[in-house]
C-alpha cells in the first residue's frame, strides 16, 4: 500500500451538494499531494452511491470543487467537529507554539479531558495538568479534569461526539464514537497541533468495508464477545487501514453500550474506523440522555437529529450501490462468549472450551473505555447477585489470591452504577475501586501485572507488557467472565461460577459461521498496486530529488520476524506521559516489551525490516521518534498501521511496505529459535527516489534486488523540514 499523507482532494468526483470551503493557507497544497509516486496516471475508477463513511467525510470535507464527491483513495482536508486530546495536550501545547500560532483557529473545536495518568498526584503531574487547564481556560476551550472520565465516554455523554458529524482525536480508540453513528477516528499529536492552529487537517478516505451482522445474539453474548471473536476470525488483516461500517439486522437489534465497545476495538482489528449507522436504537438512547436530571444532551438537539432522520433518511444510511472494499459476515445467533489470548487480540477460544483448562488468575479488571459503562458494570453485578442467590451462607467475594480492580468510564457511569446498586455489589465483592479513567488498561498506577501472573481484563488491549510486566499473560473478555473468573479464581462463565461445576459438554457445541467476499479493487488498493510496482525511468525523472532530500541512503540490514509489533512493544505505555524524557533515553528503551537488545544491537543509519501490521495499536508518536532516536531513518515492512505511518511521515521517519522482501528474508532467516532482532549481515542500499533496495553480503555481493514504493515531492518536503510541524511553521510564517 503506498504511503501518502497531503494531497488536494482528487479531480474525478460524483456531483455532491457540500458547500464549497475554503483550505486554511497553511495547508493549501498542489494536487497529487502523495508520499510515494505513482507509476503513471490511472484510470479512474467508475463508482456507484456512496458509503456512509464518504458522506459524512463529505460534510467535513474544504476546498471541494462544485460537483466533487469523496471517494475511497481521495485526499481531502477535513474540519472536524471537534479534536480531543488528553494527557498528550501537554505534549501538543509546544508543537502548536512551535508552529507560529498564538490563537486557536476555533476554540470550540478542540476538546482536552484528561484520563490517563490520573492516579498519578505528584507534583509534576499535577504541575502538568494545571499548565493544560490553564491554556483551555485561555483560549476558551471545553476542559474536563481528571475523575471526570475517560475521554472517549466524556465525548459521547456531552453530546460532543455527535452523530452524523466527524470527530478526531489523539488516540487510536477514538473509533469508538462510531457505536454512536460519528465517525470517529485518530490522528496524532502533530496533526492536533495543526487543527488547533488552522481548524483542518489533511486525511485520506479509506477504503470501507462492509460487516453484516446476521441474526440476533444468544443470551449471555454480548457486544465484547463479537469484537473479539471478529478479531480473531478475521486476523490476516483483512481490515487493515480500512474503515468498518456494520449493518444488517444484528447491529440494528445491538444496544448503544455494545455498538459502542465494537467500534472502540475496531482499532485492534486494525480498522481507522468502525461506524454504525444511526436508527431507531441510538434516537432512543439519546432521547433517555436528554431526560436525564442535569442532561449534558439538548432535548432540542435530540429532537432536531430525530426530525432529520426521518425527513432524510438517506442522508443516514449508505446509498444502495455503494462500492466497498470486502464484505465480511457473521452470524450472531452461531456466536458463543470469546476469551481473547493470551497476549494477542488475534487469538480468541470459545469460553466454554477454555474454562475446562482452568486457567488460574491472580488479577481480573473491570477497566477502560471498552467495557465499564452502567451496563456493563450492572451485568458483572448481575453475576455477583446470582452466585449469591445460590450459596446464601455465605457472602460472595473474590477468590483467595485474586486482586480485582474496577473503575467506572466516567463520573456520571460511577453514579448511575452507585444509585442502581451496582457498585456496592461489587465493592462487597471484594473489588478495588479506582478513579474514572484509563489506569491499569494504559499500565499507569496501581494493580498492574507481575512477573508470572495471569490477568483477565474487560479492557480493549492484552499486548505482552500492556498493563504490566512482559512476563505477565492477559486475556480479554466480557465484564460479566472477569466478575465469574474473579469469584472462582480461574477463567469461566458465570453459569459455572453459579453452579459451582463446568459443563464439560458444553466446549463441543461450539461452531461460529462467518465469511469475507471480496469485491472489486478499491482506488487505494489501485493506487497501492502501482505505487509498489516497479517505477519505469520516466516516472523516476518526473520524481526526482527536491534540494536537500538523500536520493538513497544505506546501511545495515536489521531484521525483525514478528507480525503485530504494535506500539507497545516498540515504546511502553508507561513513559508515553513522560514529556521530558530526552533523545539518549528514548534511544535506550526503543523496542523495550519487543526485545530489550535491540537498543543494544541497534546502530545509527541500520535499515529496519519488519512484518505485517507494524506499528499496530496506540497514536502515540514516540513510537516513530524513539526510533529516530536510535538512528534509524527508513522501516520497510509487509504492512503497517495507517496511524503509525503519520506519525512516522510527521517526524520525518520513512516506512515504505514490501512485501516481497520481508518473505525472502523469512525465508532465509527465520526458524523457531530465531532471535527476536536479527542483525541480518547484509547492507541495504535504497534507491528512494528510483524505488529500488539492493542487498549485499560482506563480500559486496549482491543478493537481493527489489522494488519499493517512490517518495515522492510532496513527502520529500516534509522529510527535508524535519517533519510536518516545520513543514506548516513554514508554510504558516509565509503567509
């Protein structure tokens, strides 16, 4: 897939009705804006209706010509309804000062709450957080302290995540505001100082696929066990980098709290986007909100969305001949509760056949933006109330040697739970409270994993090292398993919790159905194709070096074997919220939870060569600037994360996808006891305007020659300032 980040929004477009806007100066930029050169000029391609994530990317798009549409593949500037950032706007505050600005584009649009290190009282933190109340009180800007919930939830409850609109955030579990029917998806910290700044960003329309929910689910199954089971069923990337819209009469039956814990792990899946299309279910939801004592929602705006819906209702759905990327399938009523792990997001057994291997715990959570709405809370409650029901001798509590943590989404969630009963349940059940916010499920404060132990958690994430130790081993699942794991010290169902006995026949009636269909190239995937096909002499000229970018660069060849790096393992949770940490220590903890002796082996100018889906996970950017860090200037790899390539382009790192290269390196190094970094023995020489790698061994002799993806002009620019924060500081100063 080639690598693009700017572009003008593309010339062949259907006719629309969006009013036509203007591009911020800033951001103004020549049409075929791309990171990597295409081939030659192609064809394009006829389309239908459009999908329901290319209207509202309509109604935020600027600059669109009369009679321009977006399609997948277009690059557009967008306005988003609002941007959130979090704990990072600490970090985000000095980028947007760097760039010139001293006021904000649109004060109304950004939205800072902070949720991550809330546990954390020391006075640098609170020093941190003061500094971020005092400039949204500044400028004029919505700010919601800590305890007053998880970002992700705030956004939904104040009615800021609206539907029908496009919302971004610094955070790759902004999807989540697609259960609502708001296309929600991440960007990163430098595209957030940018928005500040001028109110737009720049973003490429993914292609979309099609997820039809069938049937309706069994009793006990819930909107947790069909991300997870979507994740695994489907876990060879079929959603990479694309954007999911669910339909069909399963996501219709689904309620909001389940939409909602779907479209926040469509990020695992490896998705920008998971949206569900509004109807009667979220209009209702909303008008409860609107009832509410103190109502954060407008009655009059409820209404107003109502009256739309019904006047217009094809402004709300995607059109009939819509083109998608893939259709995929499952069929809800075959679906059984799914235990996700350990350690992958990938890997997913049917609860009944792994609770006869009895898998003990020593840590179980109830945590995170995923999984501890009311409704979730009152469903591990629920558990709670009947194991009781059936032993009334005795009060029911955690298992000896079990520590269980709980925290609710957001302050108003905390109180509904405490007025419904809820809560004390749990707390007499032994759970720990904790504050509204992200704490174990980011590896912040108290209640992480140990070396050795075993956590089942109702979070969106088990990455070796996540919520605690490498050494550790997390499974995910339901709200209402970890309140059964938690009380019987192992991995089970609620119904085992509550008899006291596994039903062992139950792990053979197992068999969930699903299916993909892929339909006719996208234009991304078109444009991918001749991206990474090898580039002719004509089309190398026509993208020839600007002044200051290396044509080629060389060095040593570092090989890395394992799909699914995620963000995680190249640079822990646990420093992302520490701003002052310098270039010498980013550099000595890079690939920390992935393999500790890579800092050690790692040398400046080393060529990095990875797996599918690298970069797969969090927004944070010191993922690409700890590797900056080490010296490494270009990562090629089978695929990677849109998110991550954003970030990478905006600090100046290159990552260009091949294939090809990364299965002959398989195949000439890894075996089942490869190392985790393999200093491979053989030097890259790249060819970054022609497209080309070479490898050689110490004999300088040439053993490998292939074709990557060009850079092209556009991103050689940004590469030559240092990365998009002076590439705009620039562009904003000559205005």
């Amino acid at each position: 897939m080639s690598f693009r980040l700017l572009v003008a929004a593309a010339a062949a477009r259907r006719v629309s009705t969006a009013p036509r806007t203007h591009r911020h100066p800033a951001l103004a930029a020549r049409r075929g804006f791309v990171f990597t050169a295409p081939r030659a000029e192609e064809a394009v391609p006829q389309h239908g209706g459009q999908t329901l994530v290319e209207k509202i990317a309509q109604r935020h798009a600027v600059g669109l010509g009369a009679g321009e549409a977006v399609r997948s593949g277009d690059f557009i500037a967008i306005r988003p309804r609002h941007v959130m950032t979090h704990d990072n706007t600490g970090a985000v505050i000095p980028k947007f000062r760097s760039i010139g600005a001293t006021r904000l584009a649109d004060a109304q649009q950004p939205v800072f709450a902070l949720d991550h290190d809330i546990q954390n009282t020391s006075a640098k933190n609170m020093a941190k957080y003061h500094s971020i109340e005092q400039f949204a009180q500044t400028h004029g800007s919505r700010f919601y302290p800590a305890g007053r919930g998880i970002a992700h939830q705030v956004l939904v409850e104040e009615g800021l995540a609206w539907p029908g609109s496009m919302v971004v955030g610094s955070d790759s579990h902004s999807n989540m505001y697609g259960g609502v029917g708001c296309l929600g998806t991440p960007v990163v910290r430098t595209d957030a100082a940018a928005i500040w700044a001028t109110a737009q960003t720049w973003w490429q329309a993914p292609p979309v696929a099609r997820v039809e929910l069938r049937g309706a689910l069994p009793p006990g199954v819930v909107g947790k066990d069909v991300i997870v089971a979507l994740c695994a069923l489907f876990s060879h990337d079929e959603v990479l980098n694309h954007a999911v819209e669910f339909v069909g009469a399963g996501a219709h039956a689904l309620p909001i709290e389940d939409r909602l814990a779907i479209s926040n792990m469509t990020t695992e899946w490896g998705a920008l986007a998971g949206l569900f299309a509004v109807d009667d279910v979220t209009l209702r939801w909303y008008e409860s909100c609107a009832a509410r004592p103190r109502a954060t929602v407008s009655a009059d705006a409820v209404a107003a969305l109502r009256a739309s819906v019904e006047a217009e209702p094809s402004r709300w759905i995607a059109d009939r001949d819509a083109a998608y990327a893939k259709h995929l399938w499952l069929d809800l009523e075959s679906l059984t509760p799914h235990v996700s792990g350990p350690d992958s997001v990938k890997v997913a057994t049917p609860l009944a056949a792994l609770e006869r291997r009895r898998v003990s715990i020593n840590k179980a959570y109830i945590v995170s933006c995923v999984n501890s709405r009311a409704k979730d809370l009152r469903e591990a409650a629920d558990v709670i109330r009947a194991v009781q029901k059936a032993r009334p001798d005795s009060p029911v509590r955690a298992a000896d040697g079990v520590a269980w943590y709980v925290a609710a989404a957001s302050s108003q969630v905390m109180a509904d739970a405490q007025a419904s009963g809820d809560w004390q349940v749990l707390v007499d059940a032994g759970a720990k409270t904790l504050p509204p916010g992200c704490g174990p499920c980011i590896g912040l404060g108290v209640g992480l994993l140990e070396d050795g132990e075993v956590g089942i958690s109702a979070t969106n994430r088990n990455y070796k090292g996540r919520m605690g130790s490498k050494k550790a081993h997390t499974y995910l699942s339901s709200p209402a398993v970890v309140a059964a794991s938690a009380i019987q010290g192992f991995i089970c169902s609620p119904a085992t919790a509550v008899s006291g006995a596994i039903d062992s026949a139950a792990a053979d009636t197992c068999s969930v159905r699903f299916g993909i269909e892929n339909a006719a190239p996208s234009p991304c995937a078109s444009a991918a194709s001749a991206s990474a096909s090898s580039a002719s002499a004509s089309s190398a000229a026509a993208s020839d070096a600007i002044r200051g970018f290396p044509t080629s660069l060389a060095g040593r060849l570092v090989f890395l074997p394992a799909d699914n790096l995620n963000t995680d393992g190249i640079y822990p949770g646990k420093y992302t919220y520490q701003d002052d940490i310098t270039r010498e220590q980013m550099k000595a903890i890079v690939m920390e939870n992935y393999d500790p002796e890579f800092s050690r082996l790692v040398q400046p100018d080393d060529v990095v060569v990875a797996g599918a889906n690298f970069g797969t996970g969090s927004s944070r950017e010191q993922a690409a600037t700890a590797l900056l860090a080490a010296g490494v200037r270009l990562v090629v790899c089978e695929s990677a994360s849109e998110t991550f390539k954003r970030n990478a382009v905006n600090n100046g790192l290159l990552v260009l996808e091949s294939p090809r290269l990364v299965q002959w390196l398989r195949k000439r190094f890894q075996s089942p006891d490869s190392a985790l970094t393999i200093v491979s023995g053989l030097d890259a020489h790249v060819g970054l305007v022609a497209g080309k790698i070479q490898l050689t061994d110490s004999s300088g002799v040439s053993v490998y020659d292939g074709d990557l993806p060009r850079i092209g002009k556009a991103a050689q620019e940004i590469i030559v300032a240092g990365g998009l924060e002076n590439w705009v500081r620039a562009r904003m100063a000559a205005q």
